[in-house]
C-alpha cells in the first residue's frame, strides 16, 4: 500500500498540496488565509450559522460526475478533503479577471434583493448551488418547502428570509449549468480514486496524522496506540477544537477506509458504516425503508447531515444525541472490532454512564446494525429544541410498539435530556407489555414518571419543562397510535 | 428618474459572488498583528492584578497591555465614564481587561489562558427588580403628564394592574465586531471599523491616545450588519487596535469571535414596565400610568437616549387623555446595554399592545375591536403625551385596509372552530401597530453633510456621514443623485465613508440614515444643479459660444432657472427646446473654470421638544405600519409556529420599494425572534450561557411565517422628508410584537376566563408553563 505524506485537493479547479502542519487548518481558514478566498465567512466557527458553507465532492454520482455536497468550512480540517474537490463562493460564476458571469442562483439572489449586509450571502449562495446539484440531478424542481430544507443551516440576520425564498423558488433550472458539468474532469476523477486509495501519513514534533486506506491499518495503529483520536466527520470534534477545549495531537480519520463507507441491508439488519454520513443514511432508508425516513427529518442541517456520521453521533453518546433514542428503542446493534477480533453490544447496554460505552481501548466501532421494522410496529420519535430546526434538543422521546391485534407484545421506549445518557425505561416497558393498548394506560405511565426520571435544569430548559415534556410525549404518542389502530 | 424603482442593492454583485471586502477580508500586511481581548473573570468586584509576563515569553507574542497603557482610558457617547479596559472596578463578567498583540489568532488561542487576572470579587447587581431593591438607579428622566391620572383611575367602571416584562436581545450581526488600525506617517493613524459611527470611533480612538482628531482618520466601506450594536460600541474596540498600532508601530487587526463579541458587547435593554389602566365597558382606555425600568447594564452608554424613546412610544398608536408616563434606567452587573433596533421604542410600544391584549381579554372581546376604539385620530385625539400632533395621521385606515385585506373576522371564526377541536394545537390570531418617531430624540443629531464630485465623463462619486450595512442606504442616495442629475443610478458611485470627506456626522442610526445623508447629498445635488444650469443658461441664452473659452462671470442665484431640466443624461430647457448633453455641459464648465464638486450641510428643520416641560415637537414625522399575525401552539411542547402574517407599512413615498420590503421583512423576523426564541440565559453567577448560535436562537428560514404578506400603502402626504420617503429601518420591528399577543390570544382559549400572564420571549418553556397553569 502506497503511503504519501501530502494531501491534494482542487480549490476552484485549482490543484493544490497542502504539506506540514497546515494539514490541521480548517478548511475555512486555509482559503482565507491561504488562499485569499476571502468570500468564505467565519462567522460562528461552530457549524451553526452556515456562513462557511462551501461545496466538496468527495465521490462520483451514478453519472460518473462529481457529486457536490454543502458542508461547513469552519469544522472541517484539511486532512478531510484528501482527494476532494472544493468549490468556493468564488467558484461559482464563471470569472475571467474582474469580470463575473454570474451563476442563476447569485443572478435569482440578486434579482430578489436576497443580499444585504452580504456576510451571509456567500453561504447561502454555495448552499444555493448545492441544492441545485442535487434537485436538478435528480430530476426534481425547487419547491419552496425543499429550498427552505436545503438553506436550514444557514442564518440570515438582515432579510427575514422571505427575499431569500423567493430567490430559491424562482430558479430557474433550465438555465443552470451544473458544476459537476463544468468542473468534469475524467483526469481528476481517476486521480481522486488514486488518492483516496492511499494512506497518509504526516508526523510533526507534537502531532500526526493518519488516513489508513484499509480497516486493517486503522486497526493495527489503534492497538499500537491506544489514545489516537478517531476522526470520521469531524462535525462534533471540529467544534470543541475551535472552541479550544480539546487539543487533538495524534489523530486518525477513517476517511479513505472504503469498506467502512458501505450501508446495505438485508432481511434484518440495515448495516451502517463507520463513515457513512447522515445524509447518505437518510437517502438510502427513504428509498428503501420510508417510514424510518420520517424519523429522522429532524436531525441538523444539510451541511452537518453532509458530513457527520451516524456512527459519530452513537459514539459521541451525547444524552441529547437525535439519533440515539431512535436507534435504542430499535434495539441497534454496535459492531467494535480490533485486531484480536469482533463483538457487538447492543445499543442500550452500550452507554455506561455520562459519555463512557462500553468499548476497549483497541476497539473501532465499525458500523451499527438496525433492525428492520415489522409490519406490525408503531414507531415514534419527538423532539423538542428551542428553536423547531437546526437546534439542539431538550427533550427527545422514541417509542416502538410490536402489536398483536390490541396487545403490545414488545413495548421499547427511550428518553433522551432527561439523564447522563439516553434511557430505555425498562420499568415502564414491563408494566404495559403484554396489555391492551389504551391512552389511559400511557397517561398513567407519564404520571409516573417522576419515579424513574430526574432531569436536569440548563439553559435548554428547565427540569420543571423537561419533566412536563416527557409526559405530555406518552400522551402525544398514545393519541397519534391510538388514532391508528 | 431613478427614485421610486426597486433597482438592486450597489453591492448586490459584490455581495453574492463573494468580492465584497469586510474588515477580516483585507489582506494581512507583512507585519500586521493580531489584537486578541482578555475579558474580566467575575461580574462584580475588583482587579487586584494583571500578570502576562507567562505569556510575554511566547514566541510570537508582542505586547499585553492593560488600562495603564492607555492615555485617556474613558470614553461614552452621552458620559465618558466607560473604560476601554477595565481598571480596577469591574462593570460585568468579560469586559476587556487586557489586549494580547501577538502573531496570529492561533497564537492568541495558545496564550490567552497564560494570562493571570485576580479579583477580588464582590456580589453583583443581576437584575432590575434587585436593582430597584438596591436603589442602583443609572438614571431618571422627566415624566410625561397628562390630565389627572389618579383621579381617573380612581373612577375608571374597570382596572388592571400589572408588570410587562421583556428580555434583551442579541444583536447577532453576523460580522463580528471588527477593525484594522494602520499607522501612517506623522503620528496619524487610518481606522478601518465595522462601526455605525465612524465619527465617534475616531474621536475616541484619538481621544485614548491622545491625538487630535484630525491626525485620525476612520473609514467605514461597510458592516456584515450592525442593527444598532455597532453604534456606539465600535468605538473602543478601534481604540483598542488603535493603542497596539501606536505601541507596536504595526498594523494592527481585531476581529472578535462570536462567542467573545456576545459575551463582550451590549444588548437590547430588557425591560419592566409597571402599570395601571383603566377603561370603560367598551375598552376605551381612561387612564394609564406606567413606571419604566430598564435594564442599563454597567455603564451608561446610550441608555439615557433609549429610555426616552421608550417614554415616547408607550402610547404605542393609541391617544391617552390621561396618562403619566415616567421612566427610570437602573444600573447591573451586566453587559452595558446599547443600541438595538428600534431603540427603546419596541419596549414601550409593545407595553401598550400587551395592555390592550389584556382589557380585550378581561372584557372577553376582540382585541382588533379595542385597539380601533383606542386609536389616534384624525382631527381629534390626535396629540400625543408629550403634545406633539400627529399630522397628517395614517392610522385608522391602515388598520382598517389590514383588517379587511388579512380577512381576519373570518379568520378568526375559524380558529375559534379549530380551537374547540382539542386535537393537541391550540391557534391564535392578533394585530399590533407602530406609529414610530423619525428623528434623533436628541436634536443635534439631526444633522449631515455630504459630498458630490461629478466626473468629465458624466459620472459621480458620492459621499456622506451614512454607513452601510445592508439597508441599502447607499443605494438610496445613489438613487437621489441619479435622479437630480436625470441620469442612471449606475452612473453614480457610493464612496467608502470616511471622516476626512464627511466630519462631525451622526451615527446611522435612529432609521435617519437616507432621511440625513439623503436631505444632504439633495442639497449638494441641488447645489450643483443651481450652478450647472447657470452655465447652460449663459451658453444658450447669452450669446457666449461653445468654442469660446473665457472666465464666465459667477453664478447669479437670483434668476430662476427651474425651466432647465436634467433628464435622459440630457440637459433642456423646456422653454427654448435648445438642449445638450449632461456630459457636454460637464465639460464646458470645466473648461469655464466652474467647480464640479458640490458639499451641502442638512439639519432636520423645526424639531423642538423641550426636555423641561416635556412639550413639542420630538419627531420630524411619524412612519406607521400594522401586522396581524396567526400562530399554532403545539400544546405538547409549547411549541411555536407562525403560520401567517400580514403587514401593511406606511412609507410615504418609498426611494426604492424592493429595498424596503426587505427591511420591513427583515425587521419583522428580527422582532418576532426578540418576542420568541431569543433567550439570553445567564448563569445564576451572571455569566452569559447563550454567546453562540447553539445556545442563542435567532429565527431560522424554517421560522419565517409560512405564509408572509407585505405591503406598502400609498401614502404621498409625507413633506418632511427627501423625496416625499419615510424612514423605514426600525419602525417594522415593533410589528414583531403581534407574534407575541397572538400568543396571548391563543391562551386564552384554554385560560378559562383569566387574563393570560406571559413574559417575552415566549420561548415554548414560558408557553408550556402558563399552559400548564390552567390545568
């Protein structure tokens, strides 16, 4: 295996090496700093105001073109580009020297006065542009409610947004030329697949780098050396760095590992890898799997979804983590593995406490395994935030419900904000196994609440609301299955 | 003409493509240094040392300086009471301590932590009613009286009592504060500042280090936003730049993070408001006594000025026969609020809308029904509290116009339907008005000067006191200049603002913006055209030749020219149908020795409001607007949604109708996140929680009302102002508060008869408890 100490991207069409420590940099600010692409914002350095937000292509769609993803510059360090191609606000009209032709969606913003003050526009111009890769691509159109899904991660403080909508929907895509048509280059592609089959290695006096190409590598460097911090999306990771409350001296993304980027299914198991994204995770259930799609709606923005893993937010073990209480009460499964060999843990008895799993310092998590729903399940998750969208919950609540006519034969629910980790509530599961459904029953459940719940008060809310919530959840759930039944 | 079309904002292009330059985008110089802020460890207390010798020692640092550094460590726009760095009292958790010059951010980041600052800390002043108990009062001022209050209230057939509490507000610019200080040659200094002022920064940049203002210069191309939190308190972080630059002799850059500009910086005051009304079985209102407080933070800053405008606006657009309306600031252990948006007038006005919301509620009517009864009139009750007529009144039709086009009666009969279903949403419906106040409350503000250089090749630069930071003010003025000269808007250029073109200006502020600026560059342009229709007259009409160049003689004001008219890039005299070329005539007054530079000075004319008897004139004019909001409670969660709002503005005759809506947009969704998801959660200790986008929610797209109308009414009454426009910044902000009572309307369905108490914001927390309230 062809080890380099380099990593290659293209910057707006441009080939560029990034050798030395620089590998570190967020990717925002190589280009302002380095680059002098200066129309990329940092704005909140946290993946939350979408200021940052450039466009990468890492793989190639079912065309054999570069397919371009929204994702925030400000999270994202160099050493996750390897082998990506990286479009900037800069990129995005076709500029000669001074002289700009400009793309649909910046002559749209323009049009429909969606600019003022300007410091949000470059974002909301790549988020733009990403949408319209992908709607066009897939041969669908803007509708106001897909252009509104496609911008939640960007804030804007000056227009109210309405401007902005109306710059979206009216796109027309007709008039678009897709970047993935005018950046094609059969060279860089095959040179893409080139450098993501290497591994990177980069040493420096107090930190390194590792991009192992295979499970393999990763495995053996992490029983070599335990305390390697593992990388997949760096979305969580990339905050506590830039907030300087985590130093990461010796790191190792799994990026370039290919078998870990696979999700599949079989009769039981949907099979999700390491350092398959949120996104790719959400695209696949709702081909395959629709019901669990509407799950997951609610879960961050496009550029985070872009990025982040879902295996990154499981091990994160986050008590407000949004995809936790749903993957509990589906009774998922956690695959480690070292080099001595496998296990799995299923998910509840995965969390030990307050952001400790059960999991040997030699151990990868390599992918979860999520049952496949049946036929005759009710599934529900809920989530409260401060804000509806783009928000950190409070309270999240999943329920599922195996039924036999009435009866719940298998009563699985979980509650997340209100303890150290997500909880499954066995006490409460055992009392309404094997009984008739009946809203009455469930708000008997939520009245007894307090005897297994203690929640905290925090700047989300306070133990008071949390305890209010968690309640009115059983009752909001018996309500909508009931409906059902 | 130019004025009245929505032409695109002059940095629209810029803007989208990424080429706009802010502060952060100038290329790093060689030996430019970074300028990274050491705020304070505790709310309260004392600083008995300051220790960066740990940090000295670190490659790439260059200096820590402290209040001991500084010449002249005081500033403040009202009283220069303000550190720049804290020197030995402590006024709130965070305030710059100490400036680190060093390398680089990154190096900034390893260092800062070197740094030791010992306190000897005190217990703090953490919120007004603890202020009010402590007597820490920032300041007073006059109260307005009218009628005899007591004594109606006495014999008023109903009376409520009660508290309308409000919280801050982050101003959430998304440009950080920012600003690069250069040395020059000579001892002077060049400010680059995201300031709203840049007057004020010079001053005090100079001020600090013992300069003369004009060996200062402070230029301002534009803010990534600025909503009023850049107004005053751009000023000393420039000076801290400005104090590096002078130490070091080195360029000198401070760009804040987010996180440090939120802890750091002020806010939109919170307030409590204490009232009593009275009113009569229909809900028209008798009485009113309300006793203001709010919440000045550490220093005095703009407070004074912002609790006046909160004293101006609690009539909201209602006439008070009687009322006695006093106000108070207090001083805390916080953040010295500031500047926001509407400046005191959100507070006051959304005062009156919750007390109408109320006498709707315990009169068991429809609020529409008792702010119609209360509103200002035409010919009668029309005079304000503080005696000021309100001219050429637009209200009663815009509300009535709303009423009908929103189809609220018929809306509402639905949601009171939808509301008897139970099925887990709980929806309500309500209008609020803004009858805000155009001109600075104080009156020497009112004043600008602008610059007007016309170029041989027909082109103009223009330049004023105005800032841009997004509104599109300079796209306003481009738009004023076209139009006198009859030429296109993109044959005039918007000029960075500097204070060595434009000197003694005001801050952009108080939506006087184009109202000032524009009054100038008017008369700067009228100037002009004065000249230059002078010179056409005598080459015409005169018998002097084109092709003879001789000293004309100087212009004879007296002679009415007005027939000479600027049109199509063509100048005609309609009388004698001779005609030239704007361009042809540009070049024969060059040739003839006549200035093409025109420099005007405007004041906003007959303002006169006394501050002894509390009596006049406060405002040039009044800018009006309604909404009617619809909203949906998930009565689950409590949570929020803004299923609909309708807003209809007055602004006289808008320069550029596009641009406004987008500021009548803006504002609305500004207001409604202030009276919502806006919560700023303190610790218990007093320090600030929520100093990022993940704990500090502004409105999202997904908050946007779903279905969002706006409208401008025609209005051409307004001759007070620059081409018959109306200033538009803040006054659509206060519409943010009919989110806030359509919550309240929504309760009420579930209160069972009792008035609803809620605080703003009404985060799903505030509304799931009052809820939970009536079980």
């Amino acid at each position: 295996m062809k080890t380099t100490n380099t990593i290659t991207t293209k910057i707006n069409d441009q080939r560029v090496e990034i050798k030395g420590e620089n590998a570190f940099m967020t990717l925002g600010n190589f280009l302002r700093n380095e680059e002098s692409l200066t129309g990329t914002k940092i704005v909140c350095a946290e993946g939350d105001c979408g200021a940052c937000t450039v466009l990468i292509a890492k793989d190639v769609d079912a065309s054999g073109k570069l397919e371009f993803k929204s994702v925030n510059s400000c999270i994202l360090p160099l050493y996750l580009i390897d082998g990506a191609q990286v479009v900037t606000v800069e990129g995005i009209g076709k500029n000669v020297g001074m002289n700009i032709d400009l793309h649909e969606v910046q002559q749209k913003m323009i049009d429909h006065n969606g600019a003022q003050c300007g410091y949000c526009t470059p974002g909301f111009i790549c988020a733009m542009a990403g949408a319209v890769e992908k709607v066009k691509s897939c041969g669908g159109t803007l509708s106001e409610k897909k252009a509104k899904n496609f911008l939640t991660g960007n804030l804007c403080r000056c227009t109210g947004y309405q401007p902005i909508i109306d710059a979206a929907t009216s796109i027309d895509l007709n008039k678009v030329e897709l970047l993935k048509d005018r950046y094609h280059s059969p060279e860089w592609i095959s040179e893409m697949k080139t450098i993501k089959s290497q591994t990177v290695e980069m040493k420096f006096t107090d930190k390194s780098i590792f991009l192992p190409a295979t499970l393999k590598e990763a495995l053996k460097k992490k029983s070599e050396k335990n305390d390697v911090r593992l990388i997949a999306g760096s979305t969580d990771i990339g905050v506590v760095v830039n907030k300087g409350k985590l130093d990461t001296p010796d790191t190792m993304a799994l990026y370039h590992i290919d078998e870990l980027n696979v999700i599949s299914h079989d009769d039981q198991f949907i099979n999700v890898g390491a350092t398959v994204t949120l996104t790719e995770f959400e695209d696949y259930v709702e081909k395959h799997f629709p019901e669990m799609s509407r799950l997951l709606r609610i879960f961050a923005s496009p550029q985070i979804k872009n990025q982040g893993t879902v295996v990154g937010n499981v091990v994160n073990a986050s008590p407000i983590a949004d995809t936790i209480p749903f993957l509990m009460v589906s009774d998922a499964i956690v695959e480690l593995e070292s080099t001595s060999g496998k296990r799995e843990v299923v998910l509840p008895k995965f969390y030990v406490g307050y952001k400790k799993l059960d999991i040997k310092a030699d151990e990868i998590v390599t992918r979860v395994k999520i049952p496949v729903l049946a036929k005759n399940e009710k599934t529900r998750l809920y989530k409260v935030s401060m804000r509806k969208d783009l928000d950190i919950s409070a309270v999240t609540f999943a329920a599922r419900i195996v039924f036999d006519g009435k009866k719940m034969t298998k009563v699985s629910i979980a509650l997340g904000g209100v303890a150290a980790t997500v909880m499954r509530l066995s006490d409460i599961e055992a009392k309404l196994t094997g009984k008739d459904f009946s809203e009455k029953i469930f708000h008997e459940a939520a009245a007894s609440l307090d005897q297994y719940i203690k929640p905290l008060s925090d700047l989300r809310a306070s133990k008071e609301y949390r305890m209010l919530v968690a309640g009115n959840y059983f009752k909001k759930f018996a309500l909508e299955i009931g409906g059902e039944l | 003409m130019s004025v009245g079309k929505s032409v695109h904002h002059d940095s629209a292009i810029g803007h989208v493509t990424g080429t706009s330059v802010f502060i952060d985008d100038r290329p790093r110089l060689k030996n430019e240094v970074f300028v990274g802020v050491i705020g304070a460890p505790v709310c309260a207390g004392k600083i008995t040392k300051i220790d960066g010798s740990a940090a000295m020692k670190v490659d790439g640092v260059f200096g820590v300086f402290t209040a001991h550094d500084i010449p002249h460590n005081n500033w403040g726009t009202i009283v220069p009471e303000q550190p720049i760095l804290a020197f030995e009292k402590i006024g709130y958790i965070d305030e710059p301590v100490c400036v680190i010059a060093c390398r680089d951010e990154e190096t900034f980041n390893k260092v800062k932590k070197l740094i030791k600052i010992e306190a000897k800390e005190e217990k703090p002043i953490l919120s007004i009613d603890e202020a009010i108990e402590k007597k820490s009062i920032l300041c007073e001022a006059k109260p307005f009286v009218r009628g005899n209050v007591d004594e109606v209230l006495k014999k008023s057939p109903h009376t409520l009592k009660g508290a309308f509490e409000c919280g801050g507000q982050e101003h959430f610019y998304m440009e950080s504060q920012a600003t690069i200080a250069y040395p020059l040659e000579n001892g002077q200094i060049e400010v680059h500042s995201s300031s709203q002022h840049p007057t004020e920064t010079q001053h005090v940049v100079a001020h600090a280090l013992g300069l003369d203002y004009s060996q200062v210069v402070c230029i301002v191309k534009r803010m990534g936003g600025g909503f009023g939190g850049k107004e005053s308190q751009a000023a000393h972080f420039a000076a801290m730049a400005g104090l590096v630059a002078y130490k070091l002799n080195r360029p000198a850059r401070l760009a804040l993070t987010k996180d440090d500009d939120m802890m750091m910086t002020g806010k939109r005051h919170p307030f409590k408001n204490f009232y009593e009304v009275g009113f009569d079985d229909n809900g028209l209102v008798t009485a009113l006594k309300v006793h203001i407080y709010a919440n000045g933070g550490a220093y005095v800053d703009l407070t004074p000025s912002i609790l006046d405008r909160a004293m101006f606006h609690a009539d909201g657009c209602y006439y008070l026969e009687n009322c006695y309306i006093e106000g108070k600031a207090v001083r805390t252990h916080q953040h010295s609020n500031t500047a926001f948006r509407g400046f005191g007038g959100p507070q006051g006005n959304m005062t009156m809308e919750s007390i109408i919301e109320d006498i709707a509620h315990y009169l068991k009517k429809d609020s529409f029904e008792i702010r119609r009864l209360n509103l200002y009139g035409k010919e009668s009750r029309n005079v304000t509290p503080y005696n000021q007529v309100v001219e050429h009144n637009v209200l009663p039709e815009l509300f009535d116009k709303l009423h009908k086009d929103s189809d609220y009666e018929k809306r509402k009969a639905e949601i009171k339907a939808f509301n008897e279903k139970k099925n887990g949403k709980l929806r309500g419906l309500s209008m609020t008005g803004a009858k805000f106040g155009i001109a600075f409350t104080t009156k020497f503000l009112n004043q600008g000067n602008a610059l007007v250089n016309i170029h041989l090749d027909g082109t103009i630069q223009v330049s004023t006191g105005a800032t841009e930071m997004g509104q599109g003010v300079n796209t306003k003025m481009q738009q004023i200049a076209a139009t006198c000269f009859g030429i296109p808007h993109t044959n005039v250029v918007m000029m960075p603002t500097s204070t060595e073109k434009n000197h003694n200006t005001s801050p952009t502020a108080a939506s006087s913006g184009a109202d000032i600026n524009g009054g100038a560059v008017f008369k700067a342009c009228e100037d002009l055209l004065s000249r230059l229709r002078w010179v056409f007259n005598e080459l015409h009409n005169s018998g002097i030749q084109y092709d003879t160049i001789k000293t004309m003689p100087p212009v004879d004001l007296s002679v009415d020219l007005s027939h000479i008219e600027f049109v199509d890039s063509m100048v005609v005299d309609t009388k004698t149908k001779k005609s030239m070329a704007f361009k042809d005539l540009l070049k024969q007054a060059y040739l003839n020795q006549f200035s093409l530079a025109g420099y005007a000075f405007y004041k906003t004319p007959d303002l006169g409001f006394d501050k002894n008897t509390c009596q006049g004139r406060a405002f040039n004019y009044f800018t009006n607007g309604a909404a009617v909001s619809e909203v949906e409670i998930d009565e689950y969660t409590g949570e929020l949604k803004v299923l609909r709002t309708d807003i209809l503005m007055d602004l006289g005759r808008p320069i550029n109708p596009g641009i406004d809506i987008g500021q009548v947009s803006g504002a609305f969704v500004q207001g409604m996140g202030w009276v919502t998801t806006e919560n700023l959660f303190y610790h218990e200790s007093g320090k600030l929680l929520a100093h990022s986008p993940t704990t500090y929610k502004i409105p999202n797209i997904q908050d946007t009302p779903r279905v969002f109308n706006v409208e401008l009414l025609e209005n051409h009454t307004n001759t007070r102002n620059v081409m018959r426009s109306k200033a538009v910044g803040e006054p659509p902000l206060l519409l943010g508060a009919s989110v806030w009572t359509a919550v309240k309307n929504a309760l009420f369905y579930r209160s069972k008869g009792e008035v609803p108490h809620i605080t703003s914001p009404a985060t799903n927390e505030v509304i799931l408890m009052e809820l939970n309230r009536y079980e």
